[in-house]
C-alpha cells in the first residue's frame, strides 16, 4: 500500500490500551510503514508487536523494544501515552507530579537522541503540564509539540447531536479551549447544529449548562462505564494530529499548544488551532464575555498546576526556561 511518508514514527507507552491502538490506526490510515513501539514493560510492548504482526498489514515494518536509545533515534514523529492513566474517582489533575517527572525524562530523551524530530504529540495527563514540561526538556521549538485536547470538543459535540437527533457531523463550532480537565472552558456560540444556532434552536440557559457539565464530565463517564480510562478516542485523535504534522490531512479540532501573548503567558493550552506540515498554529479564541471569563479561570488553573511543578523543581523558574530550551 502507498504510505503518507516513510520516516520514522515512534509511539511510547505503546504496550498500553491507548498506545496500542495508535498502532493499528497509524497502519489502518496508511501514516507510514516504519513505526517503532516503546515501552518500559517487555511482555505487554512485545505482545502488540506480535499481535500488530499477526494483522498482517502489507509493507509494515514495525520494531519494538524497551531501550530509549534504540526508541529515538531517528525519529522524526513521536506520540506519547507514557503516563500512568486515570483511574474512577481520580482527575487529571492527581496525575500531576508522577507524569510530569515521565514527561520531564520524555524531553530529556528527544534532546539526546532525536534532536531533529519533527512533530510531537503528548496525550499522558494531565496534558497540558505534562506536555509543557515535555517541551522545556526537548529542546524543541514550540510549534513542533502539541497536546491532546480534541476529547473535550468532540465531546461537546457528541452531546448537541444527541439533544438534537442528528448526526455527529451535523453540529459544528463545537469547542471548548483552556485546559484538558474539568476546568475546560466550553464555547458553545458559535454552534450550529444543521446549520442553525443554539439561540434558534431555543436553548435554554439551564439546559446549555447541563450540556457543559456532560462535556466536562465526558472522561469520566467512560470510566465509570468501562472500568477504565478512554483508550480508543485519544488514540485515534492523537494519530489524525500526527497525520497533520506528517503532511496529510490537517488538524483542526482544537489541540492543546504553547502559548505566550499579552492574554495568555508561558502555558499550553487549547487553543483554535491547525496542525499542517509546518507544524502548530493558533489564532485567538472568540465568544461571549461569560465564555471568555471561563477561558480565564482554566488559564489561571492552568498556571497554579505549572508553578507546582516549578516549586518541586521538575522545570526551572518560567524565567530561566532558555537555560534548557533556547526556543522558549
């Protein structure tokens, strides 16, 4: 079969749920043949490689293994699930020290071993932190690294479609920008649902509120009712944004990337956004003063969660950040 590109992806964490199906659907969309799986534990990354082997996929030239070194180098294209993952009852938010010090030694290793990579995308949670991190440590410029942030509009948009009977793809400007957690702030006017607004459709306030608290509650409706964290949304998310950044089809479902305005200073976040070949591009996000107000206090969230990281010493002070990462 004909492939996007021949370069070198790696997929880490890949002998997790989510990791595991970033492979199968790298494969299945025809990304590229050359796909390395990484793990730290052997028997579940070398079960998917068997597993992978046993699909059969024409022209795939799939490797495994457990040493970083042998992972990333010359890699051109990274996705990581690495992180431990949520668990009932747990947020993203209590995933922060453990899975930002995995996303500290991630960075470490892009820098010491793939330089030149070109795209990379974080998905462990609490993304937004772990993927900052990440990018302090690599080295990388900002528009090479994004984070998974699309669960949250795809969510939204899952909730009109319902409310309304139609189609999924019939609801659009469903978006919520921010942080990947339940502090997300959830835009919904510019929404159309078949092509009319909510305003024409006679949403009610209260019923516009509950649909945001569905939204924001999406992950964890998934684990109650399948006793675990989602697994097959964020990887086939996670892969359509690399397919982005290989040069395919872009990403325009909102991803999570480094942002440094007048508004919004040294944090990643979900932004409007558009994943293509050159990498990550964010324009700034429109809605009504409430919604905007909602965008403010999960930036604020999201600079608490960055400066406790500072405080345990897993990234320097935001002023020193040059010292590890000239292009920050």
């Amino acid at each position: 079969m004909a492939f996007l590109t021949n370069e070198k992806l790696v997929i880490v964490g890949a002998g997790g749920m989510i990791g595991s199906n970033m492979v199968q659907s790298v494969l299945m969309l025809g990304l590229t043949p050359n796909v390395c799986l990484y793990d730290i534990y052997e028997p579940g990354v070398h079960g998917v490689y068997e597993e992978m082997a046993h699909c059969a996929f024409p022209g795939a030239n799939l490797t495994y293994t457990v040493d970083p070194k042998e992972a990333f180098t010359g890699a051109k294209y990274i996705i990581s699930s690495g992180g431990a993952p949520r668990k009932d009852g747990m947020t993203r938010e209590d995933l922060l020290v453990g899975n930002c010090k995995i996303a500290a030694e991630f960075g470490d290793n892009i820098k010491k071993y793939c330089p030149d990579v070109e795209h990379v995308v974080v998905i462990f949670n609490p993304a937004d932190v772990t993927a900052l991190t990440a990018l302090i440590h690599s080295g990388l410029k900002p528009n090479q690294l994004t984070s998974l942030a699309a669960l949250d509009s795809t969510r939204l948009q899952e909730a009109l479609a319902k409310e309304y009977g139609v189609q999924q793809d019939k609801v659009t400007g469903a978006n919520t920008y921010g942080g990947h957690g339940e502090q997300m702030a959830v835009f919904a006017s510019q929404v159309k649902v078949d092509g009319k607004s909510l305003d024409e459709l006679g949403m009610s306030a209260e019923r516009l509120a509950e649909i945001r608290q569905i939204t924001t509650q999406g992950g964890s409706a998934i684990i109650k009712l399948r006793g675990r964290s989602s697994f097959q949304s964020p990887a086939y998310q996670a892969v359509k944004m690399i397919e982005g950044a290989m040069g395919g089809a872009e990403f325009k479902l909102p991803a999570g990337c480094y942002v440094n305005t007048a508004e919004y200073k040294n944090v990643m976040m979900a932004m409007p956004t558009t994943i293509d070949k050159t990498g990550v591009h964010f324009t700034a996000p429109q809605g009504t003063a409430e919604e905007m107000a909602g965008l403010q206090k999960s930036y604020e969230h999201l600079q608490a969660m960055r400066d406790e990281i500072i405080s345990l010493g897993i990234i320097p002070a935001v002023e020193d950040w040059k010292t590890l990462n000239p292009n920050l």
